[in-house]
C-alpha cells in the first residue's frame, strides 16, 4: 500500500502489481484499507484488487458499491462482481440491471465465438 500511495506514477503501479499478485493472501487487509481510503483514485485500485482475490469473502464489498453515485466505484463494482463469477455475483448484477440501479448494457457478459 506504501508504494501505491507515492506520488511517483510508476511507483505506484508497481505497488498495484505486487499486490495484484497476492490479493487473496491480504484480501482482509485490503477490504479495511478500501473502507478507510477517501481517495478515489486508490478505492477504485483496491476494489480491483479485492475482486481479483476471486474469493466468496470479497462479495459483499463490491455488492454495497453498485448503487455508489461515482459512476468508477460502480463500473469497478460491476466489473469486480463479472470476475468473482459465482451464483450470488450474477444474480446481484441481474437485480441491479432490473431494478435500474446499473443499465442493462453496462458491461454485458463477453461473448465468446465456439471454436470450430
């Protein structure tokens, strides 16, 4: 977290890989530092993080963002939730896109074309 708060751009990409890399050991350390964080920019980094620990404990995190007015925390919510994949995970997008809290074409599914 050190280096992703620097303000040298390079450094803190390379404090994001790092943790990128071991976000399911620290998936608890990062939901409290993602629940204190006020800057923007650093929530957004730590709900990617959290999503990618693809662990059923980060649910919760990104769910109580889809409804969050600053349209990146909701796009990250909704894309951290595409990546957990799990039952609970699709049936949360799909109340949010029909109760209008996220529009039906915002980062649909991807298609894949089957191999012939």
């Amino acid at each position: 977290m050190r280096l992703m708060r620097r303000h040298n751009p390079q450094l803190r990409e390379d404090g994001f890989q790092l943790l990128l890399l071991h976000a399911g050991e620290h998936l608890d350390d990062l939901i409290e530092e993602f629940e204190q964080e006020q800057n923007q920019g650093l929530r957004c980094w730590l709900l990617e993080l959290i999503a990618e620990a693809q662990s059923p404990n980060a649910l919760s995190v990104p769910a109580a963002e889809l409804d969050n007015q600053d349209i990146s925390l909701r796009d990250w919510a909704v894309r951290g939730l595409q990546r957990l994949n799990s039952h609970e995970a699709r049936t949360l997008l799909w109340q949010a896109r029909a109760n209008g809290t996220i529009p039906e074409d915002e980062h649909p599914p991807r298609q894949t074309r089957p191999k012939n």
